[in-house]
C-alpha cells in the first residue's frame, strides 16, 4: 500500500525563503564557487612562482647595489636608474646596446612580417608538394639556437665558408668577413633569423588565411578586383588582428636577440652587434652588477611597453564612419 506525503506548509514557507534550486544546464551538474579557481590553480601557481615572483625580485635588486660575489648589498633607491642618464661609461655602453638592437629590430621586423606572409599565401594555394614544401620552411624553427648559431658561423667564415666560397664560383667579392665587419655583420645577423625563424610566422599567416570566408573572395571577383586588389581589400583586413599579434612577437623577440650576436659575431666588430640583452648578460652575469643589469631590463622593458601599445593602437579595428 503506497502513501503520498503532502508537504506541509513550514516546508513550503522553508523552501519560498532559501529561494529556487541552483540551475545546471542540462546534463552537466552544479558546482561550487571555487571549482574555477581549483582547476586555475597550478596555473596561478607557475605564474606566481615564475613570472610575477621573478618581477618583483628583479624590481628589488634595480633599487640595490647588488654585486652576489660581497656579502653588503646596499640600498641605492634610484641610482641605477639615473646612471643610465647620466653620461657615465655604463650609460654609454648601454645605449650603445639599445642602438645595437634597434637596428637589428628596424632590419629584422619587416622582413619577418613581409617574407612569412609571401610564404604563407604560396602554401595556402594546392599544389603538387605542398606539405613538403610546408615542411622545408617550418623546418628550420624547430632547431635550436646553438645549432643555428654554429651551422652558420661555419657557413660564413671568411675564409673556408661555403657563403664566400659559392660567391667566389659567380664572380662575387669572396673575402667579406660577415661577422667582424660593418655591414656584413649586420646582414649576416638578419639573414640568418630571418632564414632561422619565418617558418614560425608563416605557419600563424596560413592558418589566419584558411580563416578568411571564400566568399569574399568570389564577391570580389565578381567586382572585377584582381589579384592585387583581393589581397589588398580582402586578405589584409582578414588577417588585421593576426598581424598585430605576429608584429608584436617579432618585434619582442627581436628586441630580446642575444643567441645570434653571442655565438656567430661575438659583439664583432667591437661592441656593434653587441645588444641590449647581450650587454644585460655581459653586466650582470659576468661582471655581477645585478643591480644595474636589472635597472637595463626595466629600462628595456618600458620601450617594449611603449612600443606595444603603439602597435596595437596602430593595427586597431577602426569602425567605419
């Protein structure tokens, strides 16, 4: 014999004052508050411990004379800073550096958004070998920058590198010495990242391409647009929120170039190819001025700041009038 229990009116009064039960969506079950931030958790940590601790640190030992071979590290507030304005030989050297990597950056940046983009709009057609041809330009990025720095060192030798000894078979000058003199040393420099990491850029260019609707392309066909005219008003506006990302990480990592200048040109010839992050290393880690190493980074940091928002500010969305 079954029974139905009435509810009586304290339950129903009870259940009007907790109010409705939490809603889930179908087939997926409620959870609590910190479920998120659970499963952000090992996140948060890694970031705290590798990225936000390591700033802080790093702000501390620019306010510090901090040399880790003595055992006083004697608080300087701002000094560090101001010695980098004032005219003093660090502060030579030091901008000396910074104008070292801003012609790396000013030679580099373009050729890494213009070439990767030519190479991606090649791979994004069907053609017999494209994976292989995919392949031979990605292929490069995947070594690390010791094997690049060593593999092209050999190549540029004055005098056994296969470079001079192929310009030498055309006709060519075969006695440029591409890592001790000026401008050489630049080329060399560029080329080589250039040659070392298009494939990066060329593969984030193909996969915003396959993202642009057909569409726009048949409409604009349709208009009578040819190639050129496709590409202008119709590729470019597709690929704007890409470009701004990939102009930003170039310039960023071509700013932080330190690998390339270090193993192939040695700071040759002189301090010329010798950057900003080579000169931080240099200070810091060799001469153990960490205090004033770490005033360099924020110094470099801060134009990277700058810089940042003037891209994005000038790849915005601008919204039609």
């Amino acid at each position: 014999m079954s029974t139905t229990r009435v509810a009586a009116p304290a339950d129903v009064a009870g259940a009007a004052r907790r109010g409705p039960a939490p809603a889930s969506r179908r087939g997926v079950p409620a959870h609590g508050r910190l479920t998120p931030w659970l499963f952000l958790a090992p996140y948060l940590l890694l970031f705290g411990v590798f990225v936000l601790a390591p700033v802080v640190l790093g702000g501390w030992i620019s306010l510090h004379r901090w040399d880790y071979t003595l055992p006083g590290k004697p608080f300087v507030g701002l000094e560090n800073y101001t010695d980098l304005f004032s005219g003093s030989a660090t502060a030579d050297t030091f901008w000396r550096s910074m104008r070292a990597t801003a012609i790396f950056t000013v030679f580099s940046v373009p050729l890494l958004l213009v070439v990767p983009l030519a190479v991606a709009l090649v791979m994004n057609k069907k053609f017999p070998g494209r994976n292989l041809f995919r392949a031979v330009y990605f292929a490069p990025y995947v070594l690390g920058v010791a094997v690049v720095a060593v593999l092209w060192r050999y190549l540029l030798d004055t005098n056994i590198g296969l470079i001079n000894y192929g310009l030498g078979l055309v006709g060519l000058p075969d006695t440029t010495a591409w890592t001790t003199s000026l401008p050489a040393a630049w080329v060399a420099l560029v080329g080589v990242t250039v040659w070392w990491t298009l494939g990066y850029n060329a593969v984030i260019y193909l996969a915003a391409l396959q993202d642009v609707p057909a569409e726009l392309y048949e409409a604009a066909r349709v208009d009578g647009a040819n190639s050129w005219q496709q590409f202008v008003h119709v590729t470019l506006p597709g690929l704007r929120p890409v470009l701004a990302f990939v102009t930003m990480i170039t310039i960023i990592a071509s700013a932080n170039m330190f690998g390339q200048s270090y193993l192939i040109t040695r700071g040759a010839p002189g301090r010329e190819t010798r950057t900003a992050i080579y000169q931080i290393a240099e200070t810091g880690l060799r001469n153990y001025q960490m205090g004033s190493a770490a005033a360099m980074s924020y110094v470099l940091t801060g134009f990277l700041m700058v810089l940042s928002v003037a891209v994005f500010w000038l790849l915005r969305e601008r919204k039609a009038r």
